[in-house]
C-alpha cells in the first residue's frame, strides 16, 4: 500500500484530488487531454493553466509529489 489513501504522500493525493473533484479543473483535465501527445502530461497540465497552489495550500509543483503517478492519473481521465 502507498503512503497517503493510495498515493504515495499527502501532496501528491491533495493535488489529484482536486483535480479529479472540482468540476471546472476536471473539465479542463479532460479536455487537455483529448489532444495531448506528449509524455509529461501533469506537468504540461500544470504549466498550460499556471498552476500554483491547491485551494488548501499544496504546490502543484511540489518536488515530493509523484509525478509518474500523477502522469498516469492524468491519461485515465
């Protein structure tokens, strides 16, 4: 089991979680993704849309998040 409910930390949960759950940002996960060819998926996201910060905090480029996991979250959707 991975460290933080399935994730491998805190960080990298809070960031996919708000992701995947607030509407507007899951749209636009969503729609970047019909259309994405590259191999870097979430950093691309967060670079297109000048992502900083959860709402509670998290940096979406934290270097302890999971980015190969997130990556893979990212082409699920």
């Amino acid at each position: 089991m991975k460290g933080y409910n399935g994730w491998k930390n805190r960080a990298t949960w809070n960031v996919a979680m708000w992701i995947n759950n607030d509407y507007q940002w899951y749209e636009c996960a969503r729609g970047f993704m019909v259309d994405y060819g590259g191999t870097n998926a979430y950093v691309d996201f967060v670079d297109a849309y000048g992502l900083i910060s959860t709402p509670d905090g998290y940096l979406y480029a934290d270097a302890a998040l999971d980015i190969k996991a997130l990556n893979q979250m990212m082409k699920d959707l």
